[in-house]
C-alpha cells in the first residue's frame, strides 16, 4: 500500500520547533498500517527536519545556539546574500541537518522513542508556512 500527501506547517520563528502532533494530524490512513515506513520530504532551502529530544525546550534552544555559532551570519567569503544575511547560513544549516526523515511505522502507529520528537528547523529570521510530502509505504492492517 503507498498513501501520498502534503504536510503543511504553519509559519514559525527561527529556531528549532516541534511538530511530531502537527504531522501526525495531517497523517490520513496512518492508523491502518501494521507495519512499514514514513518518509518525509520537507520542499524547502532554507529549513530542516530532524529527530531529537522532545521533552525539554531548552534542548531546542541548545540547537539553535549551536548552530548560529558554527554556521554564523555576515561572514565575509559568503557571495550568495541577496534575501538577507540569514540567507545563506540557513542554506547551509539545510544541508547540514538533511530535507528528509525515514521513520518506521508499527501497528498504526510511528515507530519514535519515548523522547524523540520531529523538529521543524526553521533557519530564516522571517519565513513563509512551510511544506512537506509525506509518502507512506506498508502492509495495511487485516
């Protein structure tokens, strides 16, 4: 069984957010799969997803603050600057955290750890809503 949808999230500040409930909204079909896989495919250049603790806000916060310092804005060798400073480190910070997340799905469910959570990584200082595509592949319930 494949099922195919867009995911919309809604626009959020900088930063790192949690949206594991957001997605999980907008899974139709979700509960009907005994076993198989998630992927998401977030359709942007300036943002991210990822996996990662979804219990304490200041993890997020520890994200965001270590990769302003690793990917930081105004450095002088950046060419690509016409949509702001922010531009090109959030191109950057894209690639390096990844557009894509595999997750297994078991008995209707997503297959996370008791504190993982999906993270919308929104690396622009101001930024539109955003989008993914969901694609479900699996063995549908009996």
């Amino acid at each position: 069984m494949w099922l195919q949808f867009p995911i919309k999230f809604k626009p959020q500040r900088r930063g790192f957010h949690l949206v594991t409930k957001e997605i999980l909204e907008q899974l139709e079909g979700l509960e009907n799969i005994k076993v198989g896989i998630l992927h998401l495919f977030l359709q942007h250049t300036s943002a991210s997803l990822t996996l990662n603790e979804n219990a304490d806000p200041t993890v997020r916060e520890d994200f965001e603050s270590f990769f302003n310092d690793v990917v930081a804005e105004d450095k002088s060798y950046y060419i690509h600057n016409y949509e702001g400073s922010d531009d090109m480190p959030a191109h950057l910070k894209s690639s390096l955290l990844g557009s894509s997340l595999t997750i297994p799905i078991a008995n209707g469910r997503l297959g996370l750890g008791h504190w993982q959570g999906i993270y919308l990584c929104e690396h622009r200082n101001f930024s539109t809503s955003r989008q993914a595509i969901a694609t479900i592949h699996g063995q549908a319930k009996l």
